[in-house]
C-alpha cells in the first residue's frame, strides 16, 4: 500500500528589517574592493612581464657578446677564462632577478589582497557593531 505524500508550498514575504539593503551594501562594497584587487594584480602582472623581457633582452645582449669574445680567442686559456666568467656573471645575474622577481611578485600579492582584507574587516566591524 503506497502512501500519499501532499506537498506543500508556503509563500511568505520576508521581513528583513533592513537586512537586503544592508546585503545589497556589502555586496557592492566587496564587488569594488575585487575590482581593486583585480587592477593591483594586473598591474603587477604587467610590471613583472616587462622585468622578465628586460631580463631576457640583457642575458641574449650578453650570451651575444660571449660569442663574439669567444671567436676572437687566440688559445683555449682565453676561452677557459671567458666561460667562467661568463658562468659567474650569469649566476650573479639570474640570482639578483630572482630576487628582485620575488619582491615584486610579495608587492604585486599585497597590493593585491590589501583592498579585499580592508572591507572584509570593515564589514566584520560593521557586522560586530550592530550587534552590540
């Protein structure tokens, strides 16, 4: 014997007192902070795409130069010396821009989550105020 289930359906109007304004109110403050958190990223993006390019230009500019130094080696003394300090040189310079790449990018993350941070402490604060 199957048993007869009867839905039902309430339609009720919400009293919110005030509480969809409110939503509405972060919800637009927390869309402007996202926007602000996109541009500082994208601005970031940007800044380290164009260090990373003038990264490359420099090392094809000296790996050029090394090949040039190297045809002009009368003994293979002079192309010994010229490989370890090219090496030296080489790790040098890819250690400093490694460096550099991770300040940027710690910048380009703070600068980033900072708007995002700012409002939803200012809505918990907000939120811990009506409270009380």
């Amino acid at each position: 014997m199957a048993r007869r289930v009867q839905a039902t359906s309430k339609t009720t109007q919400p009293n919110d007192n005030g509480q969809l304004e409110q939503l509405a109110a972060i919800n637009g403050a927390a869309m402007g902070a996202f926007a602000e958190a996109c541009q500082a990223y994208v601005k970031g993006v940007a800044l380290i795409n164009g260090e990373l390019a003038d990264f490359m230009n420099t090392r094809l500019r000296h790996d050029a130069e090394l090949g040039e130094a190297l045809a002009a080696c009368k003994d293979w003394n002079e192309v010994v010396t010229l490989q370890q300090d090219w090496y030296q040189e080489t790790a040098s310079e890819y250690q400093a821009e490694t460096s550099k790449l991770m300040e940027m990018a710690t910048k380009m993350a703070s600068e980033s989550w900072t708007p995002v941070y700012q409002q939803v402490n200012a809505t918990m604060e907000s939120a811990r105020k009506q409270r009380v």
